[in-house]
C-alpha cells in the first residue's frame, strides 16, 4: 500500500519539477538585451556596476548588472571580437572604473553537462514508468497479465449450513465433500474416490452460490469464485491460460474448493452452431477437460459448478471423473419456505402477529431469493410509512410488488372500462370458487399493477409435483373465466383475455402433442427441447403428416371449445354470485379469499375498506413522499408464486 502510495506521488514531483524548470526559464528571460552603442553610453554615464567579459573567436559576450531606474538590472550585449573594439572596450571599463573579469567561455561544469544530457531521459522513463504501473495496478486493465485467473480467493468464509435453508436434501449431498476436504486420507484408505467435480442445477436464486460458500465455510478452506465469462477473451489462448494458472494457484492451497457460476458460458456443446463455433471459448473448454483429469484423486481440489442451463453443457464435461456428480437444487417447498423466511428475518424487526408459515403457504414457487426479496421490500414499506416494525399489511403489499409489479393508483378508468375489468376478474373468480379442480381465488383487484388493469390471484389447493388432465382442464376453464363473464354480462368482448388465450391455447397443445391426453392417443408428435444453439423453433423437425396436423388442431379446438362451453356454464348457473362479487369489487377495488368466502355465504363483507391515498412525510428530499398506504386487504391462506402468476395464473386485462 505504502508503495503505491509513491507511485501516486511521481505524476506530481515531474509536474513540480517541470515548473520549477520553467520558472528559472522565464528568469533568464527577464536579461536586458543592449545594443554596443547603449552598452558605451552607460558606461560613459558611469552606470554599469559590473561586468563579464566572455571572449570567443568572432565575438565578444559581455554580461553584468547596470543601474536601471535606480534598481540594479542583468545585460547582456554583443561586441565583435577584434584588437581593436576589444582594446577600446577594457580601456573604457578601466577609465570607468568599472570591476570586470575575464572569463574562458569553454570551460564549463562537468556534472552540469551531465545533468543538462540525463534529465530529459530520466524524465521521459519516469513517466513511461508511471503509465505501466498505472495499467498493471487495475483490475481489469493489467497489461501483462492477461493470462492470470480472475479467480477471487476468499480465505474465511462466514457462511455455513444453518445459513442455507429449504434445501436440506441437497446439503446431505454435500456433507460428502466436508468430510473429504476435511481428512482426505479416510477415504483414500477405503479405497474411495471422492468426486472430482460437482455440478448443481436449478432455477435462478434457488442457493447454489450460496451453498458453495457454505460448504467451504464447514470445511474452513479456500474457496476460489469465478464466472464462466471471466475466462472468455478475444484473444486465442487467454482463457486456457488462464485455466492453467487457476488450477496451479489451487493445488498450491489445496484442500480448496473452485466454484465455477454459469459455466454454461464457457462449457457449451463444442462443434455447434451456425457458420462454426468459437475457437477461444472451444480452447479454454479443452484445457478446463485435461486440468480436471489432471487432477489426482483425492487431490484436495473439489470444483464446484452451478448453472440453469444443464442441456447446453458439452457431454464430455458431464462424464465420469470430471463433473461425475449432478445435484438439482430445486424451488423450496412449504418447509423449505418457511425455514427461508426465518433466515432472512434475523436482522428485520417484524410484528408479533407476522405468521411466517402462514406467510410461507401464500408464496408456492417463490425461490429463496424471491423471499429475501419480499422481506426486503417489506422492509422499504415500513420505513416509507416511518413505521418501526414490518406488519402484514407490508408483507401482502410486498408480495403484490414482487409479483405484479407496485400499483398503478393514479391511472384512470372511465367507469365503463372499470366495470369491465370487474368483471372479467369475477369470472376468473367464480370458476375457482365452483371448479372443484380449479386453484383456489385468494385475491382479486381492479387497481392496477404492471400492464395488467386488473389481476386475480390463484393458487392450487395443494402443491403437486405433477398434473393430471382434470387439473389442466380446469386450467384452461379458468383462464377462460373473464372471457366468458364478459360475454355474458355485456354480450361484448374485449382484448384484456389475450394473454388468458394463448396460455390457455399452449397448454392444450402440449396435452394433444406432448402429454397424449387426447383421442389421438399416447403419441408424442413433438419433442421438447430442439436445438438450443439454432433456435428450439427453427431446428425442429415435424415428424407427422399433414393429416395428422390437420386432427392436432381438431383435437385443440376441441379441448377449447369444451372448457369455454363448461366456463360458460357455470357463469350462467352463478351470475348472481357473479354480479354481487364484482359490485364489492368496484367499490372496495380489493377483494381477499376470506372476503369473497362471506359474499359467497351471503354476509356482508367485513374489514373492507377502500385503499387510500395519502401523504406521508419520510425521511427523503423527493416528491417520492407520497406513498400508497391504506387498510390494506390482509391475504388469508396462499398467494400465487411469480412463476406460476406468469405462466398460469395471473389474469390481466389491458385497456
């Protein structure tokens, strides 16, 4: 640090230099240049105090100080160097009074001559030394050091078990790797090999990164993080270089884990794509095969790796004795959930009456990242209305903002389009209330959120690992709900069912093409995937006749025509109840699964109120003060998952 410090101070001791230089310069500037005629006059006039005299072959250098106005001043004149002026020129000096000396104009100091040739160079190489150390002292700019590994070496990891959650199936998985890393030798004398390389597959912000880190934490060693992309350059031969450096400095700090984040980067298929691949990304995949077969059994080097894209991965990197061993982290389930919730709420004051398992059934999907994330936004609420603790209130309003979006209060509906949007989400409510296979309504609001007007939130009675065909039929029927409401109640249509059709469309059409779930039979005519490199869509290949497209689409119009003609039913049997949910519904704009429970028991809807708007001064300079805050409409028992409130469940209508 203390040297870099002195380096820093080199820019400033040349430009101090420099003006130092400059300034004696200007002083020499500032000589008196007199003509011989003057020259004689002043000493004539007895006003030359003293001089120099410097003799060379053809003139004759004078120099010395004179009275100028009553101070003294520096001259300097030319006289020519014969006999003659040269006699008449002491003569007068003599006659005058005048002290002279004469000089040799050739003998000069001999270190000055030295100096005067050296400092231009030493400058000049201070300065280029300067510039080096300047581009070698940045991260991302070292000139010569482009083949190191950007590998980030943390020693003391503050991470361990108890801080990952909703994952404990995985977490057993990886015990194998504390205790290897921990004594080696006891598997090496059962004759066991420990894995070299450990791939985790799973959705985005499910924990791998962070059960990494966890499992150097239990074993107290190095842990070196990198990203796929950091090894990619556009030079031929960096990122393999860099490769070998990174297993170099791991072998001299083993026992140590390497944890590679989206290696699909850099360990895609190689041989793939349009017009070839990429050679500097091919190399750096090679040399990342020969270092792990490079590697010694139980070597003391695990290499740790996690992305979501497992079928882009090149085979050779997935066989045995390279990443042999393959952990699916997967969405925590209602457990796992709640346990996520209580790691994230250590450091956030919350309520005495926050139910985190309750919290934990209305967030099916969420990963754990998702929950960090509610908390988190929960936390901004409560300091936005300069309250002391996070209530429920800013937990449903949390888990409106991660899903949907923050509502869109001010925008204007003129009352028609209002009503419309009423009830088109009534329709998707009241099937879930009489479809016994249809999800549960646990919210439904005309405020708002994102580019929906509207949305209504659903989730299934249980979560299931699979679905059967019933399930997808009252899917479609569901989403189907608004369109028919509409229908029915204004014998008009509009385009806010867009996004119910085309989910409702694409899950049929895997149940006919995909699923085997219709009169054609257990035939799948299309396979999922396709190539990931050319397109999923472009690649594809149809491997059935035009007869047979012809009966697919039959057997899709079929499915769809029988879930709108069920919705449509069941609209019609209950337009009463219809009716009275969506009047609640524009006049308390929010409606909660408790609420709708009592209006379709009869009752009067109880803690409704409408959702105001009101100022509320927080500790901010901005117009941002005005924050929505009202009695929020508290949710009962689940809310809808991001995932599912995208693909499946969400309802909007746009104006």
């Amino acid at each position: 640090m203390r040297n870099k410090r002195l380096l820093n101070l080199i820019p400033y001791l040349i430009v101090i230099f420099a003006v130092v230089s400059l300034s004696s310069m200007l002083n020499t500037s500032t000589v008196d240049r007199l003509k011989y005629s003057e020259f004689m006059e002043l000493v004539n006039r007895n006003e030359i105090s003293e001089a120099t005299l410097s003799v060379r072959n053809n003139i004759v250098g004078v120099t010395g100080t004179y009275d100028k106005d009553g101070k003294n001043a520096s001259f300097t004149v030319i006289v020519p160097n014969t006999e003659q002026e040269v006699n008449e020129l002491t003569r007068l000096l003599q006659s005058s009074q005048v002290p002279f000396e004469v000089v040799d104009p050739y003998q000069t100091n001999a270190w000055l001559d030295v100096l005067g040739q050296i400092i231009p160079f030493l400058l000049f190489g201070a300065f280029a030394f300067f510039l080096l150390t300047r581009m070698n002292g940045g991260n991302n700019n070292k000139a010569f050091e482009f083949g190191r590994s950007k590998a980030r070496l943390e020693g003391d990891i503050k991470v361990r078990f108890k801080d990952v959650a909703g994952c404990d199936e995985e977490k057993e998985e990886m015990y194998e790797l504390i205790e290897y890393l921990k004594n080696p030798k006891r598997f090496a004398k059962m004759g066991a090999r420990i894995p070299k390389g450990v791939l985790m597959v799973g959705s985005p912000g499910t924990g791998k990164t962070l059960l990494a880190k966890a499992v150097a934490g239990e074993a107290n060693v190095p842990f070196y993080s990198i990203s796929g992309s950091d090894f990619v350059e556009m030079f031929v031969g960096v990122g393999a270089s860099r490769v070998r450096d990174m297993f170099k400095k791991a072998q001299a700090t083993a026992p140590c884990i390497i944890f590679i984040d989206e290696i699909d980067a850099v360990g895609r298929q190689r041989g793939t794509g349009v017009g070839g691949g990429h050679d500097e990304r091919e190399q750096t995949l090679n040399q990342l095969l020969v270092e792990m077969d490079g590697i010694g059994d139980n070597a003391g080097i695990v290499i740790v790796a996690a992305t979501n894209r497992p079928d882009v991965l090149d085979p050779a990197l997935l066989r045995p004795g390279r990443f042999d061993r393959q952990i699916t982290v997967s969405l925590p389930d209602r457990k796992g959930r709640t346990a996520i919730l209580h790691v994230h709420a250590r450091n956030k004051k919350i309520a005495d009456d926050v139910d985190l398992d309750a919290l934990a059934k209305r967030t099916p999907g969420f990963s754990g990242a998702d929950l960090e994330n509610v908390l988190n936004e929960a936390a901004i609420l409560a300091v936005r209305e300069n309250d002391t603790i996070i209530r429920m209130h800013h937990l449903d309003e949390a888990i409106d903002r991660v899903i949907m979006g923050p509502a869109k209060k001010s925008r204007t509906y003129t009352e028609k389009e209002r009503k419309l949007v009423a009830i088109h989400e009534t329709g998707h409510a009241v099937i879930g209330i009489k479809l016994e296979e249809a999800d549960m309504v646990q919210k439904v609001t005309i405020i708002p959120r994102g580019t929906a007007g509207g949305y209504n939130l659903m989730t299934p009675r249980e979560e299931k690992m699979m679905a059967t065909k019933s399930d997808l039929l009252a899917k479609i029927t569901g989403l189907l709900g608004g369109r028919v409401a509409e229908e029915v109640v204004f014998n008009e249509i509009s385009n806010g069912a867009y996004n119910d059709i085309e989910r409702a469309t694409h899950i049929a059409r895997d149940m006919v093409m995909s699923y085997g779930m219709s009169n054609l039979g257990p035939i799948q005519y299309e396979k999922s995937g396709g190539n990931v490199f050319l397109g999923r869509d472009y690649s594809s290949q149809q491997n059935y006749s035009g007869q047979i497209a012809f009966e697919i689409d039959k057997e899709v119009r079929r499915i769809i025509d029988s879930c709108y003609e069920k919705a449509r039913s069941i609209i019609i049997e209950n337009r009463e109840l219809l009716d009275k949910i969506a009047d609640a519904l524009l006049e308390y704009d929010t409606l909660t699964h408790e609420q709708i429970n009592e209006i379709v028991e009869g009752k009067d809807v109880t803690n409704a109120k409408p959702v105001l708007i009101e100022k509320v001064k927080l500790n901010f300079d901005t117009d941002a003060d005005i924050v929505a805050k009202g009695e929020a409409s508290h949710l009962s028992d689940v809310v809808s998952d991001k995932a599912q409130v995208e693909e499946e469940k969400t309802t909007p209508l746009e104006s």
